[in-house]
C-alpha cells in the first residue's frame, strides 16, 4: 500500500511527530479546558487565558501570569469556536492580585457560577466565586474568596442527586504542602511534603452549601489507592496526584482523573462515592508538548471527549491551546489511554 506524502505544512511536534488534533482556537492562548454542556446543548470550555509575561520559568509557576478568563463555545464538534470578550478581569476581584489560574463553572436554578483560584496580596492562592446569567459572563465577583479555601485547580460536579462538590488543589506553585495545618506557611516545602514513602497529598473535597458560593463543610483529603489497597506514596511519581483534579460519572461509578506534573501524565481513579476512596485504574493521556498536562471530560452530543491542552501554536510553557478528543470508555470501565501523537 502506497504511504500518503508527509504534507511539509503540516504542524509538527520538536521532535517531529504529527499530532492527533488541533488547537480549537488560534487568536488567543488558551489552557486548562474545563467543558460543560448546559440545558442548551451548546459546549462551554471555561479555562485559563495564557499571556505573555516577563516572569522567567520557575518550578511554581511564576511564569503563569494569567489576568483575565475568556470563554469559549461551540455548537457542534467539529464546528467553529467562538471566542467570548473578557468574562472577568483580576482587576474587579478586590482580593486578589495576580494569577488567574485554571477556573472551573457550574450552574444552577438560571445562576452560572465561575469558580477561580488567584494569589492575594500575601501571595497564597485563595479560590474565588462569580456569578452571572449567561454562560459566557460578564461575572460578578464575590468580594471575599470562598471561606476556608485554598490552593488552586477548581472543578466542581454535581451529582445526579443535585449535590454539588469543589475538588481542588495542587502541589508545588499550587501551595498544597503549604496549607497542611489550615494556615497558609509561606515557608514551607516548595514542593511537597519531600516525604517519599509516605502517602501523597491528597487533593480535597468540600460539598457546595445550596447557594453555590460557600463550602457546606471543612474540605477533607480524597484519598487515591493502589490496585492492592495501598495509598500512592508520594515518590510515586507515575501515579501521584499532582494538580487538575476532574470528576466525571459514567456507568454509576465516579472517575477521578487528575495531572502527575512533573511525570506528565493524566491519569485517573474510580470509586463508588463523590468522596472516594478512589482506586487507580490507569492512564488517559501521555505526555503532551508542554510541561503542564490538565484537561476535562464531559459527554457531547452522544459521545465522550477529553479536552486537554498543549504548546504546538507557541513552543513555550507559558502559552498553551486547548484541543478535544473523543475519549473511549472500555466494557470493563477502563478508559482507551489517548497519545496526543499520531504513528
Ligand atoms: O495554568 C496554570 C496552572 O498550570 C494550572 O492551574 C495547572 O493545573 C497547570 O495547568
């Protein structure tokens, strides 16, 4: 069989692999895709909006100097992607200062709710609610971060029973290992808690009070095993979470999936409750180009996809593009891993 003459336009990854999908968007930098699917059928991605800033690479995400969110919407896969004005800019938000990192939505009796970690003025990240009658904003900032909240990477789902849950967190820049006693030290572990064979930190969960704004209860650990029942020890690096904590339910059972960071995986977990415990299973994304890998998953006209982000527009860490793809749930309850390549 004749091979198909490699087409010299076509983008390439630095080592010279095709990828397997393209940016949805290219006149912005786009990262950190959270899909939603509200009651009019359109898809939502709510994520973060790279910039280009001055600050140099760091191990914390320094260089992520994100401002504003901007949302993106599309009525069909496949179909042009419409890119929503500023939705919410740092400057309205009175106690944050900087880094508007990876956001989350949800919605609720006419109200959607945009949730968002930024730094405050003494440079801890704090998770932030806004609120408004369309899907694409403008947001109205609440004036005070959501109460008791810390870290960074919002995703909220609601359960079948209309019970609504924050899972968020993030090691490293996402100051996890710094809110170990529920005060912020800003001179604790860059990293973790540098305690390999113990178990990992784990990313939190806290039910939503009715109104969508407040935590019902104090976040408590998600706790991740290994297939023997055993919690991943924190040098298990493969397997550890690391940030971007997503939660989708398929076949009754709640998946788990989140970033290995510095081993730049998603990988992902199943249980039988909101709250775990929570039983790895696998991987559901290789690594991409890029250093971060976060993504989404959410059900779209009949079919599954991943959402997920990586550096093919820029070739730089700091500005990312978001990309979809169909995502296979196996009989079994696995999922089919994706490489972001193909052969
Ligand atoms: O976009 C800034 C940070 O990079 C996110 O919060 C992390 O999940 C990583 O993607």
């Amino acid at each position: 069989q004749q091979q198909a003459a490699p087409n010299a336009a076509e983008p390439r990854a630095p080592d010279g692999r095709r990828y397997l999908s393209q940016p949805l968007v290219t006149e912005i930098y786009t990262a950190d895709p959270s899909a939603h699917v509200w009651g009019d059928g359109k898809l939502y991605v709510y994520g973060s909006h790279d910039i280009d800033g001055d600050a140099q690479e760091d191990d914390l995400g320094g260089h992520f100097e994100m401002r504003d969110y901007r949302i993106l919407s599309m009525d069909k896969p496949g179909g042009p992607v419409t890119v929503h004005p500023v939705a919410l800019d740092v400057d309205d938000v009175p106690w944050a200062e900087k880094q508007m990192w990876a956001p989350d939505a949800a919605y609720k009796d006419g109200t959607y709710y945009l949730y968002f970690p930024a730094k405050d003025r003494q440079g801890a990240f704090r998770i932030g609610v806004a609120t408004s009658k369309s899907p694409v904003g403008p947001f109205k900032p609440n004036p005070q971060p959501i109460k008791g909240s810390f870290s960074i990477d919002p995703a909220v789902f609601t359960d079948d029973d209309g019970a609504s849950y924050m899972y968020f967190g993030g090691i490293w820049g996402g100051q996890l290992q710094r809110n170990t006693t529920g005060t912020y030290d800003a001179n604790g572990s860059k990293t973790d808690l540098e305690q390999p064979t113990q178990p990992a930190l784990a990313p939190k969960i806290a039910r939503l009070a009715p109104g969508m704004t407040e935590f019902a209860e104090t976040p408590r650990d998600v706790q991740i095993l290994d297939p023997q029942g055993k919690p991943i020890l924190g040098g298990d690096t493969d397997r550890r979470f690391f940030e971007a904590a997503w939660m989708h339910k398929y076949n009754g059972q709640y998946y788990l999936s989140y970033s290995t960071g510095d081993t730049h995986y998603l990988v992902y977990a199943t249980g039988t409750s909101p709250y775990g415990p929570f039983t790895y299973r696998g991987r559901i994304l290789e690594p991409v180009n890029g250093w971060t890998s976060h993504h989404s998953i959410a059900q779209w006209d009949g079919k599954w996809w991943l959402f997920y982000h990586d550096v093919q527009l820029s070739g730089q860490t700091r500005l990312r593009n978001v990309k979809m793809t169909p995502l296979t749930h196996n009989p079994d309850g696995t999922i089919q891993t994706i490489d972001p390549f193909v052969p």
